[in-house]
C-alpha cells in the first residue's frame, strides 16, 4: 500500500484540479454556465460548502488520471518494471536511496498524467472559446484563447520528453545501484 506523503497528494490534486476544470470548460461549451457559477461564487456560505467536497472530487480525478495514465502507458512496455526496483531499493535499507527513488517516481508519475491532462485543458480551452466568444465584439479575445490552447496542446510535447528523461534517469539509477 502506498503511504500517502505530500508529494503523493499535492500530485494527484494538481492533476485532479486541471481536469475538473477542463470538464468545466468543455461543458462551458455547450452550455455557458458561466454567469450561474459566477452568481454562486459570491455568497460565502457557497463557498465554504463546496470547498472540501471539490478537493476530494479533484483528488479523486487525478488519482484515476495517474492510474490510467500510467497504466497504459506501460501495459505495452517491458523494460520498465518499477515493482522489481521497488523491492531491490526497499531490500537495500539505505533511507536516502529510498526516498531519491520515490521521488524520482513520483515525478515520472506526474509527467506521465500530465499528458493526457494538459492536452485535454488545450482541447477544452479552443472548445470554451470557439463556442462562447462569439465573433465580432470577441474575436481578439476568441484569437488569444485559441492559440493558449494550441500552445498548451504543444507543451505536451516538452511533458512527454520530460517524462522520458525522467524514465531514463530511474533506469540509470537503478542500474548504477545494481553494479
């Protein structure tokens, strides 16, 4: 069982949040629900009512989008077997190496769920801005809104080869240790 620290947490609610407010966004774009959640926000009652439970809503999105995430990415791959380096770093019972390899997970953990939840928080953004800024009085506005979520659609490029950086440390680090 995974022992549940800050890092582990923090990962999962950062993750969580960007695809709760994704939804949000693209179901903005059927329905400009804007003006309610806005009218809502202002009493403070509301706010404190909906604070926690949109926390643990939020973790529990990104504990699924890090499960999945991960899952499928290395249903297809041998080569990378955290399981077995789980228990060789355990079996060393050096703390510090224990926690540099955590931590080095945790960040691979990140990376790989970031992916599929920033291109999504691209693809909700365009959606958002084509449907509710309308042409005319918006079209800047509509402009700069778009070429956000294009620019963040990219910048799953940089997270992917982040991820894969970070993969291979974890595989030198781990095959320093074992020498």
């Amino acid at each position: 069982m995974e022992k549940i620290s800050l890092d582990i947490f923090t990962l999962k609610l950062a993750i969580g949040t960007i695809w709760f407010v994704s939804i949000f966004m693209f179901t903005c774009g059927f329905y400009n629900i804007y003006p309610f959640v806005e009218e809502l926000s202002k009493s403070s009652t509301w706010g404190i009512v909906v604070t926690i439970p949109t926390l643990i809503f939020s973790y529990c999105l990104g504990a699924i989008a890090v499960y999945l995430s991960n899952n499928l990415k290395y249903k297809s791959k041998k080569s990378f077997n955290s399981i077995d380096d789980f228990l060789f770093v355990a079996g060393l019972e050096n703390e510090f190496i224990t926690k540099r390899h955590e931590a080095m997970r945790n960040q691979h953990e990140f990376f790989t769920a970031c992916i599929p939840t920033v291109i999504f928080l691209g693809i909700s953004v365009i959606w958002a801005s084509i449907r509710i800024l309308k042409s005319g009085v918006f079209e800047g506005e509509k402009l700069v809104a778009i070429g956000l979520g294009v620019l963040t659609i990219i910048s799953s490029i940089i997270l992917f080869k982040m991820g894969k950086n970070q993969r291979n440390e974890i595989e030198y680090f781990m095959k320093e240790l074992k020498k």
